[in-house]
C-alpha cells in the first residue's frame, strides 16, 4: 500500500487528470494507493472525484478532535464473499476465537520482549473452551487488564495515569494510541474494501451505526505491534512530554512532532502490511 500523508498548516492541494500536486511536488496517481489528510486542509469535488476515480482512497483525519472518515475509492464487487460474511454471522465464535488468539498471543509476544512473562497457554485453554461471544469478550476484557498494568509500566509516569482513556484520550500515552489506532483502522478499513469484505460485519466486535466491526476486529491482530512501535517512539525520544498539548480534558500530539514522525510511521506500515493482509486471509479461510 503506497500512502501520502499532508499535514501542513497551509498547503496548496490540487490535483490533474493524471497527479496529485501537494505545493509543487507532483505525484503521479499510480503512486499513490492512499491518501491521510490531517487537519483543515481544503480538497475540492473535483478533487475529490479523480483521485477515488483512480483507486485512491482518503483519509480525513483531526487529531486536535479526536475525528475522523473516509472516503473509498471504488470496493470490490464481490458478493459471493459479502454473503459469507453473513452466514458466518450466525455462528461468529470461530471466528472470534481465532481473532482473539492472534491478539493474546501477539500481547504476550510484545511483553515477552520487556522481558515479562503470561502464561499463554492458560489464555488459550480459556478461549477453547468459552461458547459465546460475552465469554470471549469477557476473557478479552480480563486479559487487557493484565496486559495494560504492564505496558503502563514500561513509561513514565508523566506520559499516563495507568488507564486506557479514549474519546478524548487524556494523557500523552494515550493520545498516541488512539492517535494510532484510528489511522490503522481506516488503513485496514480500505484494504478490506478492496477484497471485496464488508467492513461493518464483525465477529469479536459487534456492528454498530457506523463501526467497522471487521475492521477492529483485524486491528486487534496488530495492536501490540503499533503499542511496541508506540513505545520505541518514547524510548528514542523522537516524543516527549513536551510533544504534547491539553486542551480541556484532551491531550494531543502537536503539529511539529507528529509531522517528525510521519517517515516513522511510513516504515513501519510498510513492515506491518503483510501481517494485515495474512490476518485477512485467515479469516477469509474461515468463511
């Protein structure tokens, strides 16, 4: 997936027949699969016409409120696989089974490396054996406890307050995280429209107004990896404390220290891709 991000505070973005124009760089649509715009930036109908008309996904983001949407680019037609997806519906606890051991497993990868042990096969026993989806979801819930008391603890204290806050986050830590979150979520959002999937059909999560429910559901494969990325983010100090803003109960990145790491961000994605694709195609397998 070739992505172009822009985020400046005052930017030109234009586009021809054949280019994105960004100021007065030109880049030709057949390099560009995707594109994540930050902040107020203003893009036109037509616009906005010949970029989806060319495969081109966008991504609106607002990172100061906590928003965002996409807008798709033409999705694959394939309903053979969307009635799949339905009838798997009726009997979703295979498939959220599956989904919820990837994401333990990757947790307990994760911790592994800070050289903290869970035991694993506990974990999955307990998931063999649930019936239903509270069962799994309750088992979801528990270990994520277990897990944030962890990962909280490999940060100072100045970065959190040993929660999971979101919507709006309410510390630097957990800025980055939804921060993160929500732009893997489009990311993934798009590739599943380009199977063919039906993003909104879910089996860990429920569908809900607008949730991508199988969206989330393969965000929960990668989560570590992005929590693992978050934390080499503050190792390295590429951020600090001082990367960060309030703005009544929300804290978020500011301008300049999210544009530092958009190169960051592009490398890992790129590492992090084919783990998307293989999570898809596991569950594409079970349908």
């Amino acid at each position: 997936m070739n992505i172009v991000i822009v985020d400046k505070k005052e930017v030109n973005l234009k586009s021809t027949t054949k280019q994105l124009i960004i100021d007065t760089q030109k880049i030709p649509f057949t390099l560009i699969d995707t594109l994540i715009i930050e902040g107020k930036i203003s893009l036109n109908s037509t616009d906005i016409n010949r970029l989806t008309s060319n495969g081109i996904a966008i991504i609106l983001l607002n990172s100061k409120q906590y928003l965002s949407s996409i807008i798709s680019s033409p999705s694959s037609k394939n309903a053979n696989l969307k009635i799949a997806q339905y009838r798997a519906t009726q009997e979703p606890v295979v498939i959220a089974r599956t989904i919820l051991k990837l994401k333990i497993s990757a947790h307990i990868m994760q911790l592994k490396l800070h050289k903290i042990e869970l035991n694993k096969s506990r974990y999955m026993q307990k998931i063999d054996k649930a019936e239903s989806l509270d069962e799994l979801l309750g088992i979801e819930g528990s270990f994520s406890k277990v897990y944030f008391k962890y990962f909280f603890a490999m940060f100072s204290k100045r970065l959190h307050n040993n929660i999971r806050t979101k919507r709006p986050p309410k510390d630097p830590l957990n800025a980055v995280m939804s921060w993160l979150y929500t732009i893997f979520y489009h990311l993934i959002t798009v590739k599943l429209l380009a199977y063919g999937f039906e993003p909104n059909i879910g089996y860990l999560h429920r569908p809900f107004r607008d949730h991508n429910a199988l969206s989330s559901d393969i965000l929960e494969a990668i989560r570590a990896d992005i929590n693992q990325f978050i934390y080499t983010l503050f190792k390295n100090e590429y951020l600090t404390v001082k990367s960060f803003t309030k703005k009544g109960d929300a804290v978020y990145l500011r301008y300049e220290d999210r544009k530092n790491i958009y190169p960051l961000l592009q490398e890992f994605q790129s590492k992090i891709e084919p783990k998307i694709g293989d999570t898809i195609t596991a569950i594409r397998s079970m349908l």
